[in-house]
C-alpha cells in the first residue's frame, strides 16, 4: 500500500511542484523529524525557502524532491 501512495504523491510534486520555487515554506516544529537529522525546523526553512524544485523522486516508500542550490564557490 505504501508504495502505491508514494508513487501517487510524487507524481502529484511533478505535475504540480517540479519546476516551480518556493516562495513560502511552511513547517512544525517536531524532534522527531528534524532531531534525528541533526537540524531543526527553523533551520529546514531558511535552507529550503527560495530554493527551485528540480525533481520529485522515490525509493520504496519513501519519497523526496531535488532543489537547486546556487554555488557558494
């Protein structure tokens, strides 16, 4: 079932997300996410905002979009 639910929600990021930059990001403050990464939510949101989607991807059930980053060389 999971499966079939990811690749249904990356098609919908490609139809409608790939392409585009995002404005606005919305995010929950929540150590079960963002803890385990080694970051936090305020920190995800400065990284991610103003940042293009490239691409929208899968590997079982887990789902994730590409973004362009500039260089800071």
């Amino acid at each position: 079932m999971f499966h079939a639910t990811v690749a249904r929600i990356v098609h919908y990021l490609r139809n409608r997300l790939v392409g585009k930059t995002l404005a606005t990001v919305q995010v929950q403050d929540d150590a079960n996410v963002y803890g385990k990464g080694g970051t936090t939510a305020a920190e995800f949101k400065r990284a991610m905002t103003g940042k293009k989607v490239l691409d929208a991807r899968q590997q079982g059930k887990y789902f994730w979009y590409d973004r362009y980053m500039k260089s800071t060389i």
